[in-house]
C-alpha cells in the first residue's frame, strides 16, 4: 500500500485497537519511514507509531462539514507536504507545520481562502537547504469546525 503525509487510516489490529483505545478511531500518516508510520489521532498529541501493514487507508464519505482531520488532510495535499506537526498554541489555536518543496504564490492565496477568517497567521519559513516549513495558525471555529470545505463561504 503507497501511503502519503496526510492520508487517513485506521488501524487494523485488534490487539492495537484495544489496547490503545483506537476502536472506530480515524488517524492521519504524519510521517512515514521505511516500514513504519505515525499517525495523528487528534491535537492533543495522541500519536503512534504503527507498521505500514497494520493500518487500512480510509476514505470518508463527503460532508457538510468535514473533520479536522478531513480540513488538515486537504492542506497537507495542497503543498504536497513530505512532513506535518500539529499543537494547540496557549491560545487555544492550531499551529500546523508543514514541510514542502515550493510554494506558489496561488497556493499560499488556496490556502489563505480555504482556512478563511479563522486563520491567525500564515507563515513561510526556510527548513533546510531546499524546503519550506509552512506555519498556518487558526481557531479552531465554532462548534469545533476549523475550516470551511473548499468551494463554500463560511457565513457570517
């Protein structure tokens, strides 16, 4: 199975699943290695390693109002990123980190538009030699819906 950053899963194994308190949990690839993965459960930082075998890709029937796993899921594939962290700031916001390749210039004003008037700061930042680490902070919205879906206006 060819999982990318960003992917939704859900893990397989009974024995993870129980143990864990992963049952009817959905999870995100934050980062891939060779024959493993972490995956994101949610912003509280509850992530775990798991093998590449030991999870199932999902994907989710659309909604009207989409996950926040669903809305990190979409930024993370807009800039293809190879990386991602998220935390909730003392603020209470989001703080996503994302590392890419390149940035255009439409994409930055994609991701400005689809995050809306939630977003607190949006930032590009040099991670190495040849990638950039792409801070987006935002609130989290009310009724815990973080972003608008691409395509629709958040009302007023």
């Amino acid at each position: 199975m060819d999982l990318k950053i960003g992917d939704l899963v859900q893990c397989r194994e009974n024995h993870y699943n129980q143990g864990l308190g992963l049952v009817g949990k959905i999870g995100m690839v934050a980062e891939l290695r060779k024959k493993d993965l972490r995956i994101l459960f949610d912003a509280n930082n509850q992530e775990i390693w798991l093998s590449k075998q030991g999870v199932n890709r999902i994907v989710l029937p659309p909604t009207d109002s989409p996950t926040l796993l669903d809305r990190l899921s979409w930024l993370i594939h807009q800039v293809d990123a190879g990386e991602c962290e998220l935390e909730i700031t003392e603020s209470r916001n989001y703080q996503l980190v994302l590392v890419c390749g390149e940035l255009s210039l439409e994409k930055i004003h994609e991701i400005r538009d689809y995050v809306g008037r939630l977003l607190v700061r949006l930032t590009i930042v040099p991670r190495g030699m040849s990638r950039l680490g792409l801070q987006v902070i935002f609130r989290a919205g009310p009724g815990g819906s973080a972003l608008k879906p691409p395509g629709s206006r958040l009302l007023k």
